[in-house]
C-alpha cells in the first residue's frame, strides 16, 4: 500500500511538473505580436457593402469554382471575380463582387453562397453579369484570425461594438 502511495504522490507530482513551462506565461515567457491589425467595418454598413461592378486585378487569390462556362475566383477579403470561361485557356472576367471579408464561396446551381465576414450571403447567379443579393445569415462564421495567427497586439485588439473584422492589413513598424 505504502509503494501505491508513493507511487501516486510522484504521478501527481509528474503531472504538475509537465503543465509548467516558459510557454504558460510564466517568468521569461514572451508573447509574440501580429504584425497586423484588422480592418473594421461598421455591421450596418457591412449589410449594404456587397455591389457588382467592372473587373479588376486579382491581388490575393483564393478559392476558386468552375460551373459550365463560369468561373468563380474569391479575392481574399475582398470579394469575388467573375469570368466567362467558354474559353478555358483564356478566360475572360466579366465583373467583380465586393462582399468585405470574403474567404469562402459555394455553389449550388445558380446560388453562389458567400461569407461576409462572419455573415452568410446568399447570391443568385442565374445571369452571371447581373447578380442579385439575396437572404443573409448573420454571425454564422466565427471571426478570422491574423494571417501570421499571432496575437492581436493593443490597441488593435479592442474591437468596438457593432464592428467587424473585414480584413488585415500590415503594421508598418
């Protein structure tokens, strides 16, 4: 019994050891800020901030959809570009979709699903150069990260009420 004991005493005694580290915050522990902060925008103007226009260029790539002869390609943060894409070696863009804080589309036949920051957009793309804001889910996604995941140094990590993070932009030091 009294080998139990002891046994015990040094598993409890282990296991309080493994927990501390310089990691936790402790003596000699450092916290490591982003070198970003966020890009605010007001709730109320993010529900009237999506607008179909010309084309543009392409400055962050992110996901992209074929459907028949369109083609779909998110700008992270910014929106969606639309192509014509009869032609696949050589695409041709049609117009751009502002939607702030977009970093994931999908598709289901003419009904591009969008994020708006945390927000879910429903557009219809029945005609694809003339594309119709529909039903919006709010707060269905949870708020992005900074892109290094590091944290939000002050006081940049203050977000005021009724905003939302639509993008990051790099602190110059």
């Amino acid at each position: 019994m009294k080998n139990i004991k002891i046994i015990g005493f040094l598993f409890f005694g282990l296991a309080l050891w493994s927990c501390g580290s310089e990691d936790d915050g402790g003596p000699g522990y450092e916290i490591q800020y982003s070198s970003y902060k966020p890009v605010l925008m007001d709730t109320n103007e993010l529900f009237k901030s999506i607008s179909f226009g010309g084309s543009r260029q392409i400055n962050s790539k992110g996901k992209l959809i074929i459907d028949g002869n369109n083609l779909f390609v998110i700008e992270i943060d910014n929106g969606v570009h639309f192509y014509d894409n009869t032609n696949p070696s050589n695409p041709v863009e049609t117009g751009f979709l502002t939607v702030p804080g977009c970093r994931d589309i999908n598709l289901v036949k003419n009904v591009l699903y969008v994020s708006n920051s945390v927000d879910l957009v429903v557009i219809d793309i029945s005609n694809p150069k003339n594309p119709v804001v529909g039903k919006r889910s709010r707060k269905v996604f949870t708020v992005s990260g900074s892109p290094d995941r590091l944290y939000i140094a002050p006081p940049y990590n203050k977000i005021p009420a009724n905003t939302v993070i639509v993008g990051w932009k790099k602190v110059t030091p």
